[in-house]
C-alpha cells in the first residue's frame, strides 16, 4: 500500500550520531509513514545499523531531531523509546542464548500489557510455526533462521506500531529469506503495520517496499518508490549486479 | 570419621553463609561486569543493623519472644541492608558505568574503606556480643571419645540458606524482574530496545544481593556471636572466592562455591591448621584464577572484567 498522504510516524531531520569523534551519521533526513514498508539500503559500513540504534538513542544523536508520531524522542532513554512502540530486531539478532525461545518472547512482551501475552504470542506463532516447535529450546541452540525468526517474533511481542528490521536476511538460506520477506509483506497488509527496514539484499528490499532510501558514508543520497530505485541503472550497478 | 563427620557439619553452615554472599558478587557481575568489593562491607554492615534491631526488640521494646525477634531482626535487617546496597550502587556505581573499567572498581574499594569506616566511628572497635540464641544442641553420634553434635543454629542456619536461595530461585526464574535481570545480564542493550529499564534492573540486582547479604549476616552473628567494624573483609573475600570458584555469573555455582569454599576451610581447619584456615580460601582464589577462570559452572565465554 503506497501511502503518501498518510501520518509520518517517524521523522528525521538532519541527525548526526558519531562514534568517539568520527562521524557515522553526516546529518540524515527520513520520513516513515503509517502502513507502509520503507527499506534503506547501502553497501556495508554506510552507517544503516547506527541509523537504526541512533533511533533509539544507543548511540544519542548529537545533532539533529528525531520524532516518533509526533513527539521528539531525540534525547529519551533507550527503554521509554521502546515503550512508544517501536521495536526493532537488531543486527546480528541478539537473541538471549541462554534463555528459551519461550523467554527470549516473554521478555520481548516486557512491557506489553500481560492480557494480550496469549494473543501476541498465538500471532507470532502463527506466522512462524517453527518458533511453537522449539519453545522449550534455548536460544543458543537455534539455527540462523530460527534466531531470525525469534527475533522477528520477540520484537513483535510488545504490538509496537513500527518494526525495525536491521538485515534479517543476512547469512540465511534463499527459501529462509523468502519465507521472512513474505511474513513481513502479510503484517503489512494485513495488519497495516509501519516496517522499516534495512538491507543488502537489495534486491527483496527494494521489491518490497513503498519508499526507500539510499545511505552512503552516513548520508541519504536517494530516496523514492521501491521499484523506481529497482529500475535504475546506477541502483542495479551498485546494490544488485555488482554487490550482494 | 567423628571428626569428619563434624567438620563435614561445620562446613557445611559456614559454607550457607558464604553462599549466600557469593549470590550477590555473582549477580552484581554477571549484569555490569565489575566486582563489587564493598559487598563484604555491606555484609559487615548488615550484622550491626540486625543486632541493634534485635536488642532494640528484646530489651527496649520489650518483645518476649525470641523467635519473633530474631524473625523481625532479619526482615527489617534485609530491608535497610538492601537499601544501603541499592544506595551504594546509585551514589558510587552508576556514574562511572560508562567511564574507563578500573574507575567504578576504585570506587568500590573506596566504598568498602568508608563503610567499615562509618561502622568502627559509630560502633567502636571492639568485638561486639550478640546474645547467645538457640543454644540447644543435638547429639548425632558418639565414637573414639568424640561427640558429634549438631546445633540448633546450624539446621537454622542451613534451614533459612535453603529457604532463601529457593525463594531467590523463584524470583529470578519466574517473575518479571528476575527474567529482565537474566536479560540484562545477557546483552544489556537489547534488552534495552525490548523496553526494558536498564538501570532499573540494576538497581534491583543490587537490593536482591544486599538482603541475602543481610540473611548472611544475621546468621553469621547468630553463628560466632560476635561481630566487629573489620568483619567485612575476609567473609567477603571468602565469599568471592565462592563466586570465582563457582564460576563467576553463575548462580548455582555461587552456591555451591560457598560450601566447597566453607568445607575446605573447616577441613583445613581440623586437619592442618587452623591458624592458617584463612590462608587456604585465598589460595584457592589464585589457583582458580591461575588455573580456571572460569570456574566450575562458568562458561569459558565470558569476557566481562
Ligand atoms: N561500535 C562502533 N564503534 C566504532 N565505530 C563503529 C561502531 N559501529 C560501527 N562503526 C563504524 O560506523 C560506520 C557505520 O557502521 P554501521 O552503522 O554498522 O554500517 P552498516 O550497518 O551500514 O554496515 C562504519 O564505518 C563502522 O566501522
Ligand atoms: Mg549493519
């Protein structure tokens, strides 16, 4: 669904993160809107996954403003940040390895009200039955899909408003990415959720999403409808053919 | 085998004891990663509250019963003990999280000087007595001129250890609370981006460690009957030799750290010396470090200091 009258659910404007004194985000600016997929794509080290963490202030933006449904979250803490709704499965996934896959979705659902847990947890079940298989497993012992899975599964946990996706198909098999994309696609449609998410694998990203952007060194250097980047000559040398 | 048996019973209580303060070495580690050297300190501490708090029962407020006293004694000591290890972490910890790694261990020590300090200006330095309870004593068995003898402190002691760390075991592996703390310990950043409030599980790491501290306290005065100003020092570091022989970060072996760590001492005790018992804990520690830092239950992976 392409939204471009809809709400801007998260803005940012001219946010700069910085690791010591080296710049990692040069001053940014991104609009996502309610109900639509939005994908940002750039090679490695472009600064995606700090964009994604600088969200919710780990590292704090130096400069710039960030605002989630029209309140500035630039300077709150990392957890009241989530307590808004957003949730983000993070790169590298960081599931809990020595908890169960029950536990790693327990405390996805911290902060969420205790009466929906059965029907948050039903849903993520639902749409990754292997997850119900593997309850009683400790996270450590899941394969790269299932830890995916799981990551995905915990973040949807507290019902947030926008899931944040850093790379969920890094390093896993193609049916394993397919069946991922294609969860992601059905919560969007069906549910109307705001998904942002980052890729390298341009390819599905770009197919998938209503808008997207491009990050190069720490600044947004393209932005448009999903397949427009596809169809361009310079995106394909650069993310498709040439890259990953 | 009399004397064994004995020992075996001695070491046994003395190793509840420093089970008990090992849990709070451990979980203070396994969250930030940083020893927390005044938790002997916040032990010493917890016996001079339960003693006043008993005296003050029995013989200002004039509470007959014993038992109750020493119930109320223990309760109100694990509440305030708590809120001096809660104290502890905010005023000197909590600031120097993110500075360099030494910074927050110096700042232990120092907090471990100014409380043994705080307690020798304001009690004096001298022994204090605690009044001699539950002196019944049960006679096990009898051989080679040797009485075996258990005493009602002991199954107190041993009784109260089981009782807390099963109620301690439920709290981290059921409730809320305990799971965040579990996930902090495990990447503190995501948990985070799951909501969770970081500082706050931390601060409850704290108070959880203080109050078993505290449970430790009452009963080591309960035990030796006397108490002073200096008593932090070598429990504690007996006590974290527990936690690094256990496998520091692991709970059970915290616990059962404690008793081999009691159990050598009173051994070595009774069988090579005891002027040196003290000796055998801290070489245990060295040779733990030396040849297995990780401990018994730790996991090689554990790269926090
Ligand atoms: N924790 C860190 N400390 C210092 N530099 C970092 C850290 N994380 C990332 N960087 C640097 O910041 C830049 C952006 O990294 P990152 O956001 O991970 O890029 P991407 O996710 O697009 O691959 C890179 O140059 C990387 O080396
Ligand atoms: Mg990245």
């Amino acid at each position: 669904m392409i939204a471009t009258d809809s709400k801007v659910l998260l803005s940012l404007r001219g946010v700069k993160a910085f690791y010591g004194n080296i710049a990692a985000l040069k001053g940014v600016d991104l609009d996502i809107r309610e109900g639509e997929i939005a994908a940002l794509i750039g090679s490695n080290g472009a600064g995606k996954s700090t964009l994604m963490m600088t969200i919710f202030g780990d590292p704090r933006a130096r400069e710039g403003v960030i605002s989630f449904d029209g309140r500035d979250i630039t300077s709150m803490p990392t957890h009241a940040i989530a307590r808004l709704g957003l949730a983000q499965s993070p790169e590298g996934r960081r599931i809990f390895p020595r908890m169960t896959v029950f536990e790693n979705l327990q405390i996805g659902a911290a902060i969420g009200d205790p009466r929906y847990f059965d029907a948050s947890l039903e849903r993520v079940y639902a749409i990754f039955p292997r997850l119900k298989e593997r309850s009683g497993q400790s996270g450590g012992a899941l394969s790269g899909g299932e830890q995916q899975m799981l990551a995905i599964a915990r973040a949807l946990m507290n019902r947030p408003r926008l899931l944040m996706l850093d790379e969920p198909s890094l390093g896993l098999a193609p049916l394993v990415v397919k069946q991922i994309f294609e969860a992601i696609a059905d919560l969007n449609r069906r549910e109307g959720l705001t998904v942002f998410l980052v890729e390298q694998n341009a390819y599905h990203a770009l197919k998938l999403a209503d808008r997207a952007y491009v990050m190069v060194n720490g600044l947004i250097t393209l932005s448009g409808p999903g397949r427009d980047l596809l169809a361009m000559p310079e995106i394909r040398a650069a993310y498709l053919e040439g890259g990953r | 085998m009399e004397i064994f048996l004995q020992q075996l019973i001695n070491g046994v209580t003395l190793g509840s004891i420093y089970g008990l303060i090992a849990i709070g070495y451990t979980m203070v580690f396994g969250i930030i990663g940083m020893v927390n050297f005044a938790h002997g300190d916040i032990f010493m501490l917890s016996t001079f509250i339960a003693l006043i708090l008993f005296l003050a029962l029995t013989q200002i407020l004039g509470v007959s019963s014993v038992a109750l006293s020493f119930v109320l004694a223990m309760v109100a000591a694990m509440a305030l003990t708590s809120l001096w290890s809660y104290m502890l972490e905010r005023l000197a910890y909590r600031r120097l999280r993110k500075s360099f790694r030494l910074a927050p261990l110096i700042s232990a020590i120092g907090a471990s000087i100014f409380l043994s300090n705080l307690v020798y200006v304001l009690q004096g330095p001298r022994n204090r007595p605690a009044p001699s309870l539950f002196d019944a004593v049960i006679k096990v068995t009898h051989g080679g001129g040797y009485d075996v003898t258990l005493s009602a402190k002991q199954i107190l002691i041993v009784l109260v250890t089981a009782l807390l760390l099963a109620a301690f075991w439920v709290v981290v592996q059921k409730t809320p609370l305990g799971r965040a703390q579990r996930a902090c310990a495990q990447d503190m950043r995501m948990a985070a981006l799951l909501g969770i409030d970081v500082d706050r599980t931390i601060s409850f790491t704290f108070v959880i460690g203080g109050a078993l501290a505290a449970v430790a306290g009452v009963l080591y005065i309960l035990y030796y009957g006397v108490v002073n100003s200096g008593d932090g020092f070598i429990p504690g570091v007996k006590a974290f030799t527990a936690a690094v022989l256990g496998g520091i970060g692991s709970l059970p072996g915290a616990v059962v750290g404690g008793l081999l760590i009691g159990l050598i001492e009173t051994f070595w005790a009774a069988y090579i010396s005891s002027d040196y018992k003290d000796v055998a804990a801290f070489s245990i520690l060295a040779a733990t470090l030396v040849f297995m830092p990780s401990g018994l239950f730790g996991r090689p992976d554990v790269e926090k200091v």
